[in-house]
C-alpha cells in the first residue's frame, strides 16, 4: 500500500496566534520547538495514522533544519508522524510551483496529496488539494477531517 503526502507549511499551521497570545509574551523562550503547538501536532499525528501519511515539509523552516532536524523537532513537542522529505527552492519563490516540482519528482511513489498552508501561492490545478489555513488558529479537526476523507477516498477509487 502506498502512503500519502502532507505539504507542510509550519507558521500559521502548527503555531498560530491563539496559541501565541495563551502563551504570553516570554512562550517558553525562543527554541524553534517552543514555536509548535503541541495540540496541533496530536492532530498531525492523528491524520497521519488514519490517512496513511508521511510529511514533506515546504515551510521556510527547511532552510534552517534539514530533515532529520525537522523530525527530531517535531518529535520533541510529540509529534510522531514521519518526515521524509523538504521541497526544494525556486527562484520565484511560488510555493505551489516548489509543491509541483516535488509531486512530479516523486508522485510514482505516492497515491494522493494534501498541502497545509496558510498562504494561497498554489497553483491553480493543486485547489482541490489545498487546505488553506487560517493562521489566527491554525490547524483545527474539521480540516484534517476533510482531508483524511479526501485522501482516504482517493484512495479507494484505484
């Protein structure tokens, strides 16, 4: 059985302002694993499981961590969902188009996508594959939800 891909933005999607206004000004410090919301990666976590999931991540975090960094950070705020990848960088800076040069490199080994974002730079054909989130509270159940029916119901049409 093939896994599916989660396109991860992080600011906005695992951190957002709710979290940051409960957390007061000091939120634990300034280590990057103090900037992840430890509910939203239990969501992470969950949707992972049931959708049959592994993580690349397109957030501008992939400049400063490499992928083991980025799984060892997200296991220290207990996330335990697998990162297998980072996109790459363009010079445009598009996301979307840094998403479909990683999908078209790669989607042989996967049966469906979803991106978690809270900017909109996709492109056009990725819309029913985008879940844009609203950074004032991040990733919430309905929207995992949605995507776990989506990537699981993909799934089922092959």
């Amino acid at each position: 059985m093939k896994n599916n891909v989660i396109f991860l933005d992080i600011d906005g999607v695992l951190n957002h302002h709710l979290w940051y206004e409960s957390k007061g000004k000091d939120r634990e410090g300034t280590r990057a694993e103090c900037h992840l919301d430890p509910e939203k990666l239990k969501l992470m976590n969950q949707l992972c499981k049931d959708a049959n999931c592994k993580v690349v991540v397109s957030s501008t975090w992939r400049i400063g961590f490499n992928i083991k960094g980025l799984q060892e950070l997200f296991e220290s705020r207990g996330g335990n969902f697998d990162v297998i990848d980072i996109t790459g960088r363009n010079k445009e800076g598009i996301r979307g188009v840094e998403i479909y040069t990683w999908w078209n490199d790669n989607k042989y080994n996967f049966n469906n996508y979803v991106i978690f974002d809270d900017d909109s730079d996709m492109l056009l054909w990725q819309k029913d594959n985008f879940f844009q989130i609203d950074g004032y509270c991040g990733i919430t159940p309905t929207i995992t939800y949605k995507a776990e029916r989506l990537l699981n119901t993909w799934e089922r049409r092959i």
